[in-house]
C-alpha cells in the first residue's frame, strides 16, 4: 500500500523521536552502509539474509532510509534543535497526516467491500474457459441480444433444471435484456 519513501519515512520519524544530532548522525552513517550493501547485494544475487524478500524493494527502502536520516539530521541542524520531536517536523507531520489519510482510505474502501461482499454471500462468480467453437456460438447469441456474453450465461445458468438421475439441463429460452 505504501511506497519505499511512505515505509522509510515512518520508520524514521519513530526511530528518530527524542534523539539527539549525535545519535541521527549515527543513524545516518548507518543507513549509508545498508544503503551500499543492498545495492551491491541486488547486482550480485547474493542472499540478503535468513528469509528473502523483495530485492529492490528493499534495497529502495534503504535508499528512502538513508535520505530521510540525512533530512532529519539537516533540518535538525538547522533549527538548533538538541533532540527530535516528531511533532515539530513540519515536512514530517504533512507526510505522516498523508499516510494515516490514505491508510483510512483503504480501510473505508475495505470495509465498503466487505459489506458488499457480505450482500452478495449467495452469487458466484467464475471464470469460463469455453472451446473456440463454443466462444464463438456464446458471442454470436449475445451479440444478437444485445447482451454481454457473460449475461446470456448468467441467464443460462438462473434456468438449470438438475434431473433425477443428477442429469443437468436448460429448457430453450430467449435471452433477454
């Protein structure tokens, strides 16, 4: 859902809260090491560690990491200030205001879909592989009802008729707008 920066940028504003420039210039020297490290893992293949993830990923993850270190550290030394204090990092606040916004938004559109979803409980909905022969009779009879091929079978399947014997069948009919 976020981006490599989104990731970094909110590592960073909770790693960073409450230390000092010493401490953020460690932080800093840190994240450039990672930085090389990824980087040069991601040229040569090599295992990054116990589990594997996303190469790239990770490797832009420790790009964002690292420029958002040396954000910090400047605007830190900009402003004299002697600790970090998320609260005071306008650009910081902006970007994290953004990031609970689109989390809320996906939330919402998460729920908004869980409550169709839950209307919907009964429908099915599928993937038909027909021959080309059989494509093509479909898309011939929709196309002369005016419908999609995939109405002409949902109005097939509404007229099953299970048999006795399990034997399945549909009585003619007109597909229908």
């Amino acid at each position: 859902m976020w981006s490599a920066q989104d990731v970094a940028r909110d590592q960073v504003r909770r790693q960073a809260n409450g230390l000092d420039v010493a401490a953020v210039a460690e932080k800093v020297a840190e994240a450039a090491v990672r930085e090389r490290e990824t980087a040069e893992q991601l040229r040569g293949n090599g295992s990054f560690y116990a589990f594997e993830m996303d190469r790239e990923r990770l490797a832009v993850i420790w790009l964002a990491q690292h420029a958002e270190w040396q954000r910090i550290r400047d605007l830190m030394t900009a402003a004299g200030w002697s600790a970090y204090e998320p609260q005071q990092d306008v650009q910081g606040s902006v970007w994290a205001r953004e990031r609970a916004e689109q989390l809320a938004g996906v939330l919402e559109a998460q729920s908004a879909s869980g409550e169709q979803g839950r209307e919907r409980a009964g429908e099915l909905h599928a993937e038909v592989w027909l021959s080309a022969a059989s494509s093509r009779l479909l898309r011939s009879v929709a196309y002369r009802a005016g419908l999609a091929p995939s109405q002409v079978l949902a109005q097939l399947a509404e007229r099953i008729v299970v048999g006795e014997g399990g034997t399945v069948s549909v009585p003619p009919f007109t597909p229908s707008q």
